[in-house]
C-alpha cells in the first residue's frame, strides 16, 4: 500500500504537471459521451495537458511515503473521490512507457482504489497515461461504462487479462 501512495502521487503529478497532451478527439468525444450518459452532474474538462472528469470529489490529508517505507510526519493534500464518486485523468505522452509501476493494476490507496494504465498507441509511437480513482459505491454502470471506454493494455485485448473487469487485480 505503500508504494501504492507513492505511484498515485506520482502518476497525479505527471499528468497535472504537463508532460503529456489531451487524447484524440475523438476518444475525448466517447469519454465525454459515457460519462454524461451517467453521470450529467460531472466536470469535464479538456487542457493541453489531459482529458480530466470528476464528480463528488474531496481533499484528503496524506502523508507522503518513501520507498523505504519511512513515512513523512509532514501531510499534504490531495483531491480524491468521495464514496460514490471519481476521477478519470488520460494524458497522451510520447514513446513507449518507462514509469516503475507495472501497468495495468489498481492500487488500493488509503481512502480509495486507483486503477492505472498505459496502454500504447496503435503504430506504437506513443502511449496513454490513465489513471481512474473512484469511490467504494460508484454507481456501477458508470464504473463498468468507463472501464469499457477507456484505452486499454494490448493483451487484456487479446485475452491475457480481465478485459470485461480490469481493475481486478489479484
């Protein structure tokens, strides 16, 4: 759980920070659609950096952890979902995925889960940042719904993964 924390940060740090583009249009168009569909209460929003949606929403007070697992006594904050709702950030970033994690697998934070990926473009030459932070009773249409839209690792594709129920990790 620890490292956990610390990927999440990072990965929320990577995709506010910049480094990335917003995806396709026309990935933002189906993203868009699936989540209003079920959710006309979220705020989406399109940057030069991502595509970010959100709903329900709230700060929470962490501590940062290092790798060796010493925990700061200083906190910081951080917008999370609150039970029932989500945050799906996807960033377009160049060249193929070098980050520490193993993609794809959900991390269970301290307060709620966060499924990460980066699957690769079509010719290759890029990859998609996703990270998808949701709350312990969102509404599980909507979950399913942006599980189904959202890119995805090759081989959970082709079989080598769970493409109907990503998020699970053993």
């Amino acid at each position: 759980m620890k490292r956990a924390i610390i990927t999440i940060v990072a990965i929320l740090a990577v995709v506010s920070a910049g480094a990335g583009a917003p995806p396709p249009d026309a990935l933002v168009q189906t993203l868009t659609n699936t989540i209003r569909k079920h959710c006309p209460e979220a705020k989406i929003e399109v940057t030069e950096h991502a595509f970010v949606a959100k709903y329900g929403t709230m700060m929470f007070t962490l501590h940062s952890v290092s790798k060796t697992g010493e925990v700061s006594p200083q906190t910081y904050q951080q917008e999370g979902p609150n039970f029932k709702g989500f945050i799906l950030g996807i960033a377009l970033q160049d060249g193929k995925y070098e980050g520490a994690a193993m993609v794809p697998q959900t991390l269970q934070g301290p307060y709620f889960p966060t499924f990460i990926d980066a699957p690769a473009t079509d010719d290759g030459k890029k990859h998609y940042q996703v990270h998808f932070s949701y709350g312990s009773r969102l509404d599980p249409g909507l979950k399913k719904a942006i599980f189904e839209a959202i890119p995805k690792t090759r081989f959970q594709q082709l079989g080598g993964g769970d493409a109907d129920n990503p998020h699970a990790s053993p």
